[in-house]
C-alpha cells in the first residue's frame, strides 16, 4: 500500500511537472524593444488626479494601461532639474554621483560651474554650451546596458541640456537640446565631431521661427472649464504681473534669443521637442532589431509655465492638457515604428514645486516672498559684527546656500566653528530659516528629531556641496523677481512627482506604497536581467511585475 501511494505521488509529480513547464514558458517576459523614458520636468502628481477627467490622449492610456505609484517621493533634498535627472536613469543620490545642485562653486577656478559644463568640448550643430556629462560619477542604466549589449542604442532629447545628457549617461549614442542661441537643437563633440545630417536639415527648416505672431490661446474654447478645474485666469503673483491671462503673445522675434527664450514658456516647446525626438528615434534606428534600444525624453515646458504662471493655473491646466495630445502623438509613432507592446514607457518628473505664494496665502497657509539678499545682508552684518575689519569669508552664494572662503580662514588665522555659528545665527534670525546644516553636521550622525536630515545627506557631496546649507521655512520662496514660484526644498510639494510603468510585464493598476524615482534604473534593470546595485535606502517596484 506505501509502495503504490509512492508510485501514485510520483505519477502526480510529473504530471503536475508537464503541466507547470508550459506555463513557465508562457509566463517569460521578453525584453522590450525600446525603452521610453518621458520625464515632465517640474510635473507634480496631483496634475493626474486634478485633471484626469480631462484627459483623452497619452496621459489617459498611462492612467488606464500603468503601474501607477501615488506615492512616489524622492529621498534627496536638492530637488531641483539636474540632481533629479540625473537621479532617474541611474538611482543614485547625489552622495554617490555628485549632482548636488544645477551649479556648484568650485574654489580652485573661483566660479560657478552648471551640472553639464565640459570645457573641453565644443558645440556641434549650432551656437550653445560645450556641455558633457563628465560632472557625473558613475554609471547609469544605459551605461550598463551597453556593457552588456554593445549594439543598443541610448539617446536622450530635451530642451535642457542637463536633462538630455543626465538621462542619457556617459556611454550614450547621443543627446540632443535646444539652445535659445540661434533657436536650434545641438549636441557637443563629445557624442560626435559633426552633425548629423538629419539634425542639420531640422534646423535648417527653422522650425522654433515657424511660431513668430502665434499666441497661446486656450486648447479648449469653454473659459468656464478652466474656471472649473483652475481658477480665474488672472491670478495675483503670477510672473511680471502684467502678463498674466490668455492670450499670450511669444515676446521678441527670431532671430532674437528673447524670442527663442519666450518660446520655453509655451507648450509649443514640448511640441518642438516631441519632433525632434522622432527624429533622432528614426535615425538612430531606436527599436527597430530585437536589442533593447532606450529613448528619454525631457517635456521641458511644464518647469518654465510652473515658474510663471504657478501650479493652479489656467495655463498650467492648458499645458496638461496639451502635453496629454502630445503624449498621445508619441505613442502613436511608437506604435507603428516599434509597437507598443515591444515597448517599456516609464513617466516620471524631476521634482515638484511650490504653488504661488499668493495662492497658498489665500488658503490660510503662513507662505512668504522673499528676496535672496535678505539672508546675504543678514550673514554680511553678522560676519562685520563678530569679524571686524575682515572681508572674502564667503566665497559664494548659490542661494539659499553659502561656500566659505578657506583661503581667506586660513591666512586670518580664523576658526572655522566660529564663522559657521556666526553665520547660523544671523540666518537663523532672519525668520525665513528653518534650519541649517554645515558640512561637519552632514558627515557625522543624524539627530533623532530631524526627518529632513537623511534628504540632505543624499543630496551632500563635500568637495561640491555648499559648507552652510540652509532649509527655508516651509512656502518661503526666494527670487528677485516679483511673481513666479520655484522648487527645491526638502518639503513634498518639490519631491512628490508621478511614476507610471507601462507596457510589456507590467501589470496596469494602482499601487500607494512608498517609493521614489531612486527605483526606476534598478526596476528596469531587474526586468532586463541585468546585475545594478542601488542604494540601500532604494528598492525594486516588484509588485508590478507580472
């Protein structure tokens, strides 16, 4: 009776094994194709849930096709355009990569040097930046992908700089961005020594020219439907306060470098951008054999209408729902060069931002305008009181943060805790500060009681990072100008943004646990087999996986 209960158990082991094989071969994923990368620069999350009744187009099939994570945060303080891409493709803070900020002040050359500077390159295609990504540390996904698959291809498109060559990586085939300059998208001899036929004859068309005498008008003709969903048009705060309800005219003309300027402020510039990225998508070849090829997108116009119109605009709804046909036009190219379901979309943002100040007052919130010499004439008068007769103890101001002269602490024979606590207490009294960290606080333990503290740890790199750091009062603004908001705090109206898979081995649906664009590279990563490491404070979104 035990031998026949073996010989019936074994019989049902195999059978069960013949049963399972099957399923296991159907249930393997293959790797995609193409690899879309969209980042909305400046979008905040509730921008799906304000307006996602309104959409129709490409945020509408995200919505009803993706992963959709609710609470996607990032785990670094300095949130602002290039530490946040450079943070999407790679996972990794700026501890590790060296991204601290869009500029950083280096002592040895005694200036300000931008994210992607690289003096050692030249511009190719037009007048612009010699920009590279060699201020990155490190690797990213395509970086890692080309490693392993020398014959993909990585491109990165944007109207910033920093957000095509971040995105990109150092491995990548190319990156392309717009240059106020002559109104032309470019890249730098350090992907290539010429242009590219293609590039050139894109720039030859003037297509950036082709917006001269047209105004921003309102997408949908029902002015209540904005009221609705946005507010009044006019609304106190917003940029000069003179240009501040539909329609609006681009200011200058080509070939002026206002005009191309003013374009940035418009949702034509993400319609500018989707064009040239089908066009790099068709002459790189991007998903057209069965490597896996990879694509990131910067959508640019969303940051520049944010910083003038606010976040509960009208222009800011008008934008959405542009950029949402915009969308849709780039999964319709997608879909008959590559097919989307031979395509991974992955839609996140580099940051959030600060509504207007105006409006969080009128919600009863404690918000405040400020300008930044507020804090300099406070760090100066302190530094004269307690250091009579000396000057050059700050080297620089990036705002709202400061760099100490060493040279000059030295040769003055100055104790260095000295100045930091004079400093910190002038700030602090300003009333604007919330709290300051120094360079010596941010290598050694965390306090128990300081939840932002970890944020700035991961935005901190010292031989780059700033010796006073200072974190704002929560809806403190600071900019000269007398409308316009911003981003860059530690607080989740900057580091809430959207993250959205789609496509191949995602299961679609909504999912709210915790999570930052810090998982992204290492998520994508785990579905093309490929060995990334992350950052310990960073996981894998595997309950989308199928």
């Amino acid at each position: 009776m035990r031998r026949m209960s073996k010989v019936l158990g074994a019989a049902l082991f195999f059978l069960a094994l013949l049963l399972f094989l099957p399923l296991c071969g159907r249930q393997k994923t293959v790797a995609p194709k193409l690899i879309l990368v969209l980042s909305i620069d400046q979008m905040r999350f509730d921008y799906l849930t304000r307006f996602g009744d309104l959409f129709k187009g490409g945020f509408r099939r995200l919505l009803d096709q993706g992963a959709v994570f609710s609470q996607a945060m990032y785990r670094h303080a300095n949130t602002e355009t290039g530490p946040g891409h450079s943070v999407i493709l790679s996972g990794r803070h700026a501890t590790h990569s060296g991204i601290v900020a869009n500029s950083w002040y280096d002592p040895f050359l005694k200036a300000s040097i931008n994210v992607v500077d690289d003096p050692v390159q030249s511009p190719v295609g037009g007048q612009g930046r010699s920009a590279s990504p060699v201020n990155f540390i490190g690797f990213n996904l395509g970086d890692v992908l080309k490693r392993k698959s020398s014959g993909s291809r990585v491109v990165g498109v944007s109207l910033k700089d920093r957000s095509a060559i971040l995105m990109a990586g150092r491995r990548a085939d190319a990156a392309y961005w717009y240059e106020n300059l002559g109104g032309n998208f470019i890249t730098s001899t350090y992907y290539m020594k010429t242009a590219p036929e293609w590039l050139t004859k894109w720039n030859s068309r003037h297509f950036a020219d082709g917006y001269k005498g047209k105004q921003w008008t309102r997408l949908n003709a029902d002015e209540k439907l904005y009221e609705k969903y946005a507010g009044p048009d006019a609304v106190e705060g917003e940029w000069d306060r003179k240009d501040i309800v539909f329609p609006h005219a681009i200011r200058g003309r080509p070939p002026q470098p206002e005009f191309y300027d003013d374009l940035r402020r418009t949702p034509f510039a993400d319609e500018m951008t989707l064009g040239v990225a089908l066009e790099a998508m068709k002459a790189h070849e991007l998903g057209s054999d069965n490597l896996t090829d990879i694509l990131a997108i910067g959508f640019s116009a969303t940051d520049n209408i944010g910083h003038t119109y606010g976040a509960y605009s009208q222009e800011m709804m008008d934008q959405m729902l542009r950029l949402d046909l915009t969308l849709q036009k780039l999964f319709q190219e997608v879909e008959t060069r590559v097919g989307l379901d031979k395509t991974l979309v992955v839609l996140t943002a580099d940051h959030g931002s600060l509504p207007l100040v105006e409006t969080l007052q009128a919600k009863g919130l404690q918000a405040k305008r400020a300008k930044p010499e507020v804090l300099v004439r406070a760090v100066n008068q302190a530094l004269q009181a307690s250091f009579p007769g000396i000057h050059g103890l700050i080297a620089n101001y990036e705002s709202p943060h400061f760099y100490l002269d060493g040279e000059v602490m030295r040769k003055k024979n100055l104790r260095r805790e000295e100045i930091e606590a004079t400093i910190v207490k002038a700030l602090m009294g300003t009333g604007l500060v919330e709290a300051v960290y120094t360079q010596y606080q941010l290598l050694n333990d965390a306090p128990a009681e300081d939840r932002f503290f970890q944020l700035f740890r991961n935005s901190f790199y010292q031989p780059r990072s700033p010796h006073i750091i200072v974190r704002l009062k929560e809806y403190v603004y600071l900019d000269e100008r007398p409308g316009g908001t911003g981003h860059g705090s530690a607080y989740d109206y900057d580091r809430h943004i959207p993250i959205i898979f789609m496509g191949t081995g995602i299961k679609p649906g909504a999912y709210a646990e915790p999570c930052g664009p810090e998982d992204i590279a290492p998520t994508l990563a785990k579905l093309l087999g490929l060995d990334y490491p992350r950052e310990s404070d960073s996981r894998l979104l595997l309950e989308m996986i199928q």
